[in-house]
C-alpha cells in the first residue's frame, strides 16, 4: 500500500465516521424537535424525512394563502367518495341532530360535542384552496371552529404530540401533528360558502387542514383522540394513507 | 491496457480553455493517449442526476395520469375547462377522459419517489453547481469563449451540427459554444425553473412563500409550467443522448463513467477552433 492511498484510507475512512455519527446526532435532535413523520422507515423514509422536517422548520407559523370571495370556485367540486354507511345514514335522516363529536386521549376533561355546541363557538370562515394530490383543486369559503379552540376546551396534557382523528367510515382515520392541530387555520368545519357544508364536501363535519393536501382533510369526523405516539394506531404509521402506500405529510 | 496509451498528458494540457496555437512538440504524428476528461465529482454528480431524473419522468408521468388535464390560474378541476387536455386513459374514475375504463392508481409510491428524487437531485445539483464555481469548472468547461460568441463563431458550430457532421477530434476535450450554452440553460435555467415550479404547487411552502406561487400567475399554472420544462427536459435528453451517439457513444460513455478519454490526438491541432 502507497503512502498515497493509505492517507486516502485514513481521511475516508474519519469522513465516513464523521458522517454517520453527524447523521445520528440528527436524528437525534430531529426526534427531539418532532421533525420525523411516523411514515419515516422504509425505502422512501430518507425523502420523507427530508421533507417534513424542512416544512416544520419553514411554516411553523405561516398562514395558507388566503383568497378574495370572486376567487370562490362555484360550484364546488364535490369529490368522489365511498358509499355512505349505514350508522351515517341513521344521523342524517335524525338531520344530524344526534351528531357527536367525541374528544379522548391526553386531555384533561374528555368530552362530547354536538354540531350545535361546535356552531355556538366562535365562529370563523377562510377562503382557501383545496388541493387533490391528483391534481386539480378548488376555492371555497370555509366556515367552522377552529380546532385549536375545542383541544383549550377540553384541555390538552403537555406530553401530547398528536391528535388522531376518525371518520364515520371506520376505513378512514388520520393525524396531524400538534402544530397543525393549533394552526389557526385547522377548523372543524361545518359551514361552506356561506351554507351547511354539503355531504359530498364532507358534511356535517370535516376536519379542514389547509396548509396540507385535500385527503387530510377528512370528512364525516365523529371522533378524535389527542395521544404522543401514533403506534398503537392501525399499524403505526399515522394513518391509514401509509398503509394504502400515501405519504402521511402531505404538505407538498 | 495496450503499450501505445501510455502517453499520460498532464491534465492542465488537455482542459478547454486554454486556445494555444503553440504545439508542445515537433511532432505531426499523431498519438493516442489516455487522458483524464471528466473530473470524478463530474462524473458522479451526472449519474446521479441522470437516475433521478429518469426516476422524476417516470413518478411525474404516474402522477400526471391521475389527472390528465392542464390549467391556468389559481384552481382547475374536471368543472372547469381546461388549458388543454392529454388524450390518454386516467387512473382514477373522476376524470372523464373518453376511455370506458381506468388505469392502475399507482400516486402512492410514485409521489414518494418523486418528491425523494427530488431532494436528491436537488441536493447534488447544489454540490455541483457550488463546486463548479470553485474549482473553475463553470469558468473553463461551461461558460463560452468571446471568440465562440461571435457571430462567426457561432454560425460555424451551428452550420457543422445542420450538416450533421461527426465533430473533430478536438471536440472530445471540449464543449463547443451550443453545447455550453444548452447545459448552462439546463443548469442555470430549467433546473431552477422545475424546482421552483415544482415547489409552488406545495400547499405549505407556498404558506411560507406566497410569492413563489403568485408570480407565477396561480397553483395550477404552476403546474402547466411544471409540465412545459419537463418537456424542455425531455427534449435536452434526447438531444443529449443523440449527441453522444453522433460524436462516438462509447468514447464519450467511457469519458463519463471512468472519466478517461482514448483518443487520437495530432499534438499540433489547435484545441479549439
């Protein structure tokens, strides 16, 4: 072996050292700042990572993006979806009146909302995007309580990091981190452009996540649960959208 | 290797810029030599580039299925009309394309790889382009000559590609004035463009940077522009590759994977001309 080489070995050798114990000290810090989605293992993790980490660090506080009333898409797309099933269609011939929104978890006083407490909150609208990960997208005023508003009611604990959130559909469940939860913009929503929200939109209640893609926001929502890990939920990866081979971030 | 590549020429004689008419030895005789071309983070840097961007085509093809349809603004949806459609089958039953049946949803993983290419190339594209500024890469290999500039000069190279002629010898160690000026296009150009375009259909950068959307006229124009580079893309490839197969595929493949060039080299031609 060369003098040559042999340094060659040894400055390789101390970069490839450095480099592993730099990746693991950012692992480290990223765990302890909530920068790894729960999605992160597998062949796409590295990508995954990268991008939701980069997000939480660049929009912990912005606003989506807001738009005037004409920008209002009429009529609104109302998206395909799965049949109704039977226990939706109880509460809608009672015109939602029995309607529950339950609130479990890492809170401090567990509750049970009705459509008509939620509409006696402060009420607040946005005007802002819907976005399909297919491509396409619509404007509509948004009109709600945000959900931040609900998580002060019922009191979260400190260790809380998630909040999980089900459909009606027991095939249709989510999460969003708490950063999201207590994004101003987050909204149980139960109003659009002005109106009920209507069930093709995902009435009477649907979880509006603005600042991420249309399939966060999930519709008919009757349950959430406030938790710090997302392990004992389906098989763990956050939501049932990584387990049908979706991103569970999905801000881009 | 064979006795007569022993030649080593010292990598300063063969790099582009220097237009020396002086010839470094008597000698008329043409000799092969083994020389260094590419440099290794050139090389590594290219590869890398061209396996994600093959991975994006495919993932950003997958994704476009799902919604065959372009428009310009803020928003589009199957209500609204569009720019322009691709007559092609969808993989999901929302859109009414014509075809009475669907294609396979493969969004999931296609996205997944699509946005980890992405980093990836990105990431790469910002070592090289760093890199290029340091060790005078961009300056030697990439940024055109005055004399390449003029109007002669320019005609001449664009003239000897209308006449598909097989390039000189001298153009194995140096890219000609349309070969720099369309890689500094890509590089400084539409690399950035797809990137950019790519980051204002993103819900929550644009949070943060509304202007990267607004600018460019609306979420779904970003898109349109996103899918119009692409293309610009596509055909830089195929040009790209038809180059290389015109000037000598496997002398310029073996210059990229083991950045040494074979060569017949006469020691008095000018560099470039």
């Amino acid at each position: 072996m060369t003098d040559l080489s042999r340094r060659k070995l040894i400055i390789g050798g101390l970069a490839a050292t450095a480099g592993v114990a730099s990746l693991g000290v950012a692992a480290r810090i990223a765990q302890k700042y909530g920068l790894i989605p729960p999605d992160h293992g597998g062949i796409y993790g590295f990508g995954e990572t990268l991008t939701y980490a980069s997000h939480r660090l660049l929009t912990r506080h912005s606003l989506a993006r807001e738009f005037s009333e004409s920008q209002i898409s009429r009529p609104p797309l109302a998206n395909e979806m799965p049949p109704l099933n039977n226990a939706y269609k109880r509460l809608q011939a009672g015109g939602f009146a029995d309607w529950r929104l339950t609130v479990t978890g890492m809170v401090d006083r567990p509750a049970a909302f009705s459509l008509a407490q939620l509409k006696s909150y402060p009420r607040r609208s946005q005007i802002t995007q819907i976005a399909c990960e297919e491509g396409w997208s619509y404007i509509a005023e948004w009109i709600g309580v945000p959900l931040s508003h609900v998580l002060d009611l019922v009191g979260i604990q400190p260790r809380a990091k998630y909040v999980v959130y089900f459909s009606i559909d027991p095939d249709w469940w989510d999460s969003i981190d708490m950063s999201d939860a207590m994004h101003p913009q987050t909204f149980l929503a139960y109003g659009m452009n002005g109106d009920e929200l209507p069930i093709g939109n995902g009435g009477p209640l649907r979880l509006r996540v603005p600042r991420q893609l249309g399939y966060k926001s999930v519709k008919f929502i009757t349950h959430l649960t406030v938790t710090d890990s997302l392990k004992g939920f389906g098989k763990g990866l956050g939501s049932v959208e990584p387990e049908a081979g979706y991103a569970w971030y999905a801000g881009i | 290797m064979p006795g007569s590549e022993s030649a080593q020429v010292p990598l300063a004689a063969c790099v582009a810029s220097s237009a020396s008419t002086v010839p470094s030895t008597a000698s008329t005789v043409p000799v092969r030599t083994v020389t260094p071309r590419h440099s290794a983070l050139v090389r590594i840097t290219h590869w890398i580039t061209t396996l994600c961007f093959l991975a994006l085509l495919v993932t950003g093809m997958e994704i476009v299925i799902s919604h065959p349809r372009f428009y310009w603004g803020e928003t589009g949806n199957v209500l609204t009309t569009p720019l322009f459609k691709i007559p092609i089958p969808s993989s999901r039953s929302l859109v009414p394309t014509g075809y009475g049946y669907v294609l396979p949803d493969q969004n999931g993983w296609s996205r997944y790889l699509h946005f980890q290419a992405a980093w990836i190339v990105v990431l790469t594209g910002l070592l090289y382009v760093i890199s290029a500024f340091f060790t005078g890469h961009l300056r030697k290999d990439l940024l055109p000559a005055e004399s390449d500039l003029s109007w002669r000069g320019f005609s001449n190279t664009v003239a000897s590609h209308l006449r598909f002629e097989r390039p000189s010898e001298a153009e194995a160690w140096s890219y000609n004035v349309l070969q720099r000026l369309s890689y500094l296009f890509v590089i400084f150009v539409l690399f950035p463009l797809i990137v950019w375009t790519g980051l204002a259909m993103s819900p929550a950068f644009v949070s943060a940077f509304p202007v990267t959307v607004t600018s460019l006229g609306g979420q779904q124009s970003a898109r349109t522009i996103h899918f119009f580079v692409t293309i610009a893309l596509v055909l830089f490839l195929l040009v790209h590759v038809a180059m290389i197969c015109v000037a000598g595929f496997k002398s310029r493949m073996r210059a990229m994977i083991t950045g040494r060039m074979i060569a017949r080299r006469a020691d008095t031609h000018t560099e470039r001309t």
